[in-house]
C-alpha cells in the first residue's frame, strides 16, 4: 500500500501547490511589472500595470479626505484596505494648508469641494475600479451611465448647466474626482512651462501598449522642471513598450510624498518609496488587484 500511498500524496501536493500560491499571492506579477530602467542616462522606475489584459482586475480607488464622519484618509485607507490585494497607493491631488484638495473634487459620489480651477486636467475614478481623464480646456468631457446622452460633451468650465449635470452624475454614479495639471493628452505635450524648480518626479500615464491598456507609475530621481520631467517621460515611456500615452498627470513627490509599492507576495518594495508616512496622506490614490 504504501507503494501507491505516497505517488499519490506526490501527486496531491503537487496539483495542489499552485492552487494555494494564487490564492496566497498579492497579485499576478505577469501583469504587473516593477523594473527599473535605463534611458539615454536617465534611470526611471517602473510600475507597468497590464489593466485590460488581465481582465481589468487591476483597480483604481481614490481617498479625496475626510468622510463625513470625520474619518482620516489614513484610517479610511486601513479599513477598506483590509483583505484587499495592494499594488501602491500614492499622494494624489493637490492640497491646501487645511488639508483640502484644490479645485474640483468629489469622494464616492459627495462634493468635497466645488471650485474649479486652472488645472486643465480632470480624472474621474469610476466606482468600478476604471479611471479616465478629460482636458477641460477642449470642452469634450463624455459620460457613462446615468442616462446621459451617448456622445453628449460637457464643458463644465463655462456651462453652468452642464456643470449641474455632471455633478449630478457624479453623485447618482458614487464617481470620485479630482483636479490635477494634465501634462499629456492624447500623446502630446500640453503643459507649459510654469513649474521651474528641479525635483524628483513622479508621474502617472495611461495609454495603449498596441491594442492593449496599461497603466504606469514612473519615478524620475533626476531632479528636473515640472516640464522637462514630462517631456523626458513621454520620450521614455514611447520608447518603452512602444506606450502610447492617452493622458499623463503629476503625482507630485514634494509635500505629500507619500508612496508605497507591494511586491506580488505582499512585502513591500522599495524600487519607488516616498518620503512621508501614510499617517501624512490627505488623500491617497491606490491601485489593486481583485
């Protein structure tokens, strides 16, 4: 008996084992990829996440502030953060000294703040998980759901009455908005030259490797204007995976560095790591894997 007892306990454990690693693992690193890169003598780091070929699994949630409760960022991140499979989560938009994102910004459907600004850029995280960015100066932001009209373009900057409808939608579709400088659209440059101080740089990008989705985080360490920051990524990222970028915004790395990454079993990983500790997040965007 023990001839054929042990093949078979062979042959359980080992149809077995991948079963427990993937439901044990963070996420699956053929997806998402951590790399560092060099670039014309630039060093960028990478998290390059493959969305739509994985069956959009990998999520977008964004945390604009306090709920209405008066819960934290951070303790509202902890709570939800419980048995989810985290890839990074970073400082998102903006901020003023009282802890308010600037300019337009809604959390989950509730307005947080009502003022537009400057910011040409408009990123709308939807409740399942997608995430899209309008430039505001072109007037061509497009809704789904709620019963707008299919191919309706709303200029929210100069139409009260489109601006109604669109927070309205926000509110009925639990959206979360956010207000940010637009950098890249539709794979050209769009920001000017306004931000001039050197710094580090951290940037995120959505586009198309061919016909797929992908999404990244990049992290310039080579101090740099806001400008030539961008300018140097586009080159990289369309020379990287020949990347296509739909749009690009500013994950500024400056007050509210905040930035953590997680390996695909769960540790963290210091490839991109910010300065600041969670506790110091007065809103945060995160990415998972479901």
């Amino acid at each position: 008996m023990k001839k054929f007892i042990l093949p078979s306990l062979a042959l359980w454990i080992t149809c077995s084992f991948p079963m427990i690693v993937l439901q044990w693992s963070n996420y699956d690193p053929q997806y998402v990829i951590r790399t560092s890169v060099l670039h014309k003598d630039e060093m960028y780091k990478v998290v390059y996440m493959r969305r739509s070929a994985c069956g959009n699994k990998i999520k977008v949630k964004y945390f604009a502030s306090k709920d209405e409760y008066g819960t934290s960022v951070p303790d509202r991140y902890a709570t939800w953060s419980v048995g989810k499979h985290i890839i990074c989560l970073s400082s998102g938009a903006y901020k003023d000294n009282s802890q308010t994102p600037v300019g337009l910004n809604i959390d989950n459907g509730k307005i947080v703040n009502r003022a537009l600004k400057d910011f040409d850029g408009l990123v709308i995280v939807y409740a399942t998980g997608g995430v899209v960015a309008s430039n505001l100066d072109n007037a061509d932001l497009t809704l789904q759901g709620s019963n707008i009209p299919e191919g309706k373009k709303f200029d929210i900057r100069n139409s009260a009455f489109d601006r109604k409808m669109f927070l309205d939608w926000a509110e009925k579709e639990y959206a979360t908005v956010f207000q940010t400088h637009l950098l890249v659209y539709k794979d050209k440059l769009v920001i000017n030259d306004v931000v001039k101080t050197p710094r580090e740089r951290r940037f995120l990008a959505v586009g198309n490797e061919g016909n797929e989705i992908v999404h990244a985080i990049v992290h310039a360490p080579s101090p740099t204007s806001l400008f030539e920051g961008t300018r140097r990524t586009l080159e990289f990222l369309n020379s990287y995976k020949n990347m296509k970028v739909t749009f690009m915004i500013n994950l500024d790395p400056g007050d509210q560095d905040v930035f953590f990454l997680y390996d695909e079993n769960g540790e963290i990983d210091n490839t991109i790591q910010g300065t600041r500790t969670l506790n110091d997040a007065a809103n945060l965007l995160v990415y998972y894997y479901e």
